[in-house]
C-alpha cells in the first residue's frame, strides 16, 4: 500500500510523505520517507 501525504513542515515548508507498507510472510513492515520542496532551487529534496 502506497499513501501520498501532503502537509506542511516544521518551518512552513511544503512536504509530501509517502507512507509505504511492505507485506512479507508474518508481518508488514513501514517505510515512510519526506520530500521537502525547497522553495529557493525550486526542487523536490529527500
């Protein structure tokens, strides 16, 4: 399962988390990274 969370940061920035589940034989297990936009170079940063 893969769910896309947009919210904003700590400082107001815009942040997208990808919260992902790995199913495996007798358990699951999260992923969850962020994506930061940086504002100024106008990119996706992890």
């Amino acid at each position: 399962m893969i769910a896309n969370v947009p919210h904003a940061g700590t400082f107001g920035r815009e942040t997208v988390t990808s919260v992902r589940t790995f199913d495996q034989p007798g358990r699951s297990r999260p992923f969850d990274p962020r994506t930061v936009i940086d504002p100024v170079r106008e990119e996706a940063r992890a």
